[in-house]
C-alpha cells in the first residue's frame, strides 16, 4: 500500500543515520544539519532525535518545535520506555504502540540503536500520525474516504469520526507490517461517495474500494525506491567524505610522479653533467663560474618542484584551508612545470593568464588539486594522446574566471550530467576512482565559486569555475 511504502520509507532514512553515526563519529551541529536537510527532502517526520542509553534525548532535529522534548527520558513515558527497553536489551530496532508525543499530538516513535565509541546510543524517530497519513495518502484520496488506524496491541493511532464510525455502511481493511509491529487500516466512504454508490453501481464500486485499498501504489512506491536509492547514496558519500579528497589527491599525485620523475631526472642530470666536468677541469684550478651556476640553476629547480609536491601531498590540517588572499596568476605560473609534467610529450599546454584578474578566497593546495584534476581529465580526453589543452584566467565584473580547456573526445548529456557524482567514471578498471571533479566542484563550493561544463562528441570539453574577487583592505 502506498502508507506502507511511504512509512518504511521514511523508517530507513531513520536507520541510516544510525547507520551513519555508527561508522563515524559526527558533532551534534553537523547531525542536526543533516537530519533538517532528510525530513526537507522527504517529509513526513515531527522530528528526529539523538538519545543517550539511559534513553535522555540529547538533542532534536528540527529544534523548533520539538524543544520541549530536549532533555527528557523516554523512559518516563508510560508507553514508549517499552519499546526503548527492547532496543536497549537486544541491540535491535523496534518501533512503540501508538502514544501520546513529548511534542504534542498523537503517533509513534522508534528506536535504532548503534555504537559511539563503545557507547549504546540511538536514533530517534518521531511522526505525528495525522499530517503523515495526509501526506501519505494524498490526491484526492481523503477526500473520499476516511481513515482510521489502530497497532497490533489495539492503540487507536487515528479514528473514524464518531458518527461514520457508526453509520452503517461498507468498510475496507487492510494489514500494515512496520518493523515490528502491525497496523491494520480502515477505509469507509464519506457522504458524498457512499451517496454515489447507493443511487449506482454499489457492489462494482465496493470492489474498488477493496482494490484499491491493497494496490501498491506503483507509481508513488517507485518515486519512493528512486529517493531511498539518493538517499544510500548520499550516505555513502557522508561516509567517505573524510577519504574523498585525500585519495582523489593520491590518484592526481601518482600521475604526478610519473611526470615529475621524468623532469627530475632531466635535473639531476645536468647537475651530473656539470659535476663531471668540473672534476676534470679542477686540478688546482677555481672551478669554472659556467659549472657552477648550471649546478645552482638545476638545483633551484630542483626545490621549486619538490616543494610543489610537497605543497600537493600536505595533509589539509598542516596547511591553512582559507588563507587572506591567493593571487590566482601568480600560482598558477608557480605550478607551469608540474603542469606540464601532467600533458603528453605530444599534446600542447597554452597558459593565458588575463590582466587584473585579482585576488581569491582559496588556498594554494586546493586550487593546485582543482587545476590538476581539471588537466589530468583534459589529457586523458585526447585522442591518441594528441591535442591542444588550454587553462586561462581573465575578470568579468566581480568574479575571477579560470578556463581549462581541451579539443577531445567529449561527452554526450548523459555523462555530462552525471561528472560530479562521486564514484563516477568512464574510465576503466584500475584506471581513476571516480573522485577527481567530485572533489573539484566540492573545492570550488568551499571557496564560494560555481563551475560549469560545456561539451559534445568530437568537440572537447571545457570547464569554467567563477570565484568572487576578494576585496583587500
């Protein structure tokens, strides 16, 4: 039935927060946030509460208006500390009878416990009865045909008004399985269309009532699947966050070494080189002011390109993730060695660095892994390895525009709209995560910029970030 869908539905965003706040350790600020962005997403929740094991509620999403419940123990309530028991005894979730809420109102809660830290802790679902079966059986439904609901221990969750309740007329039933309890409906027609079933077709309209009352929903059930289905996935992403950019950054970083070892070993031989020659011109004699600075120039490049590794590899909390200022040109000209350490021996790198562009909100490292995933992803775009690959800046009004650019292969609107998913790549096996422009667009949201892609087959892609200029005092 649809209320049966629309129910569970809403049971599983509850188990996965506890899910979620079993696997990694969340603040009450960051829980709270989360839990506001579900019930907005899919409704139907009067709150969603954080209890400790002695069953005190910790905190309250949305706080407003569920305050009153802050700070209070389930296990005061006459009905709902039996439920919480049974949680708290066999580690399992269970849902109460109906009751009466902390909140106000008339429904049922539920308890999802999970471990923190070696500690029993629960999520909380509560739902108002009345609003949720509303929701649930919208378009038309309620109109027609009133409801009344009961649990399995005979607790009335919603009644017939008392005189339908006593009316004579036709009746549908239907059975409920929620987590562990069991509701059983009933349906009875209003005035107006128990009047059109008497002057027609009675027992036609009868056999409608009973099918439509145990029809699933197909349409409504799927919508539900395709939210259930965004919700895993936000959670899986919640569960990754941590790794999301440290291991896009490892991916980035191997095809760094590969570039970078190249150049190194172009440095290290020229210091070799100038070595040797000195060792042979030596013999009593000042070294030669030429070998000297070839050692002094291959050595400078040498630190320059070591410390953009170590820039790139630094974990975030050893550098300032929001600095004052950064001046886009200048790092990105600091970063044209790596750069084109990333871009095939056969392709072309163009760097156009626009006048005034200004200063932005952003530190160097992310705006290092913004650009190297771009160029990465623009290499691998070219066929065979050959083409043209361009990263620009230029101002427009109060925005800094950072371009990249490539001539290959291009995507069709499918994979266009799916790019920044996490996990999500055309590439093959053992070939990218699928992390790199997920890691991109989270970088460029962070420093208060917006990006946006422009790509067909066989007509290249081309990416352009927006950053808001950062006044200086």
């Amino acid at each position: 039935m649809r209320l049966n869908d629309y129910v569970e539905a809403r049971l599983l965003v509850v188990d996965g927060f506890a899910r979620l706040s079993a696997q990694r350790p969340l603040g009450e600020d960051e829980q709270r946030a989360r839990a506001e962005v579900a019930q907005e997403l899919y409704g139907g929740f009067q709150g969603i509460n954080w209890l400790d094991d002695a069953g005190v509620i910790r905190f309250v999403a949305p706080l407003e208006p569920n305050r009153n419940a802050l700070g209070r123990s389930v296990r005061d309530h006459p009905i709902a500390h039996t439920a919480f028991e049974r949680a708290r005894a066999d580690g399992s979730p269970h849902m109460t009878e109906a009751l009466e809420l902390f909140q106000g109102g008339r429904g049922f809660a539920t308890y999802y416990p999970f471990e923190d830290a070696g500690e029993r802790r629960y999520v909380n679902g509560v739902f108002r009865i009345k609003p949720l079966v509303e929701t649930a059986l919208r378009g038309g439904f309620l109109d027609e045909y009133a409801v009344a609901l009961r649990d399995d221990r005979g607790g009335s969750l919603l009644e017939l008004d008392e005189e339908l309740a006593s009316a004579d007329r036709l009746t549908g039933d239907a059975e409920l399985t929620l987590l562990d309890r069991t509701w059983r409906l009933q349906a009875r027609p209003r005035d107006g269309l128990w009047a059109s079933m008497q002057s027609s077709r009675p027992g036609g309209v009868y056999v409608f009532v009973l099918v439509l009352l145990g029809i699933v929903a197909t349409y409504t059930h799927l919508t539900l699947r395709a939210r259930l289905e965004r919700l895993q996935a936000q959670r899986r992403q919640a569960e990754l966050e941590r790794r999301l950019e440290r291991t896009s950054k490892m991916e980035s970083l191997g095809r760094l070494a590969g570039g970078v070892a190249h150049d190194f070993n172009n440095v290290l031989t020229a210091i070799l080189q100038a070595v040797g020659l000195l060792e042979r011109q030596l013999e009593g004699q000042p070294a030669p002011l030429r070998c000297v600075n070839i050692i002094v120039d291959a050595s400078d490049r040498a630190v320059v390109l070591t410390r953009q590794l170590l820039e790139f590899a630094r974990p975030d909390d050893e550098s300032p993730r929001v600095p004052m200022a950064l001046d886009v040109n200048g790092e990105l000209d600091t970063m044209r060695s790596m750069l084109e350490c990333l871009v095939p021996s056969t392709a072309e790198l163009e760097l156009d660095f626009g006048e005034g562009v200004g200063p932005i909100r952003i530190a160097p490292s992310q705006l290092g892994r913004i650009v190297v995933n771009l160029v990465v992803n623009a290499a691998d775009a070219l066929p065979e390895r050959s083409g043209h690959i361009r990263v620009r800046t230029w101002r427009s009004a109060d925005e800094v525009v950072l371009e990249v650019a490539d001539d290959g292969s291009g995507m069709d609107a499918a994979t266009r709209e799916r790019i920044f998913e996490p996990f999500f790549t055309t590439k093959g096996r053992d070939e990218g995560t699928g992390l790199g422009l997920a890691t991109v667009r989270e970088l460029v949201g962070a420093a208060g910029g917006t990006i946006t892609v422009e790509s067909a087959p066989g007509e290249g892609t081309r990416f352009e970030l927006r950053f808001p200029v950062l006044v200086v005092d």
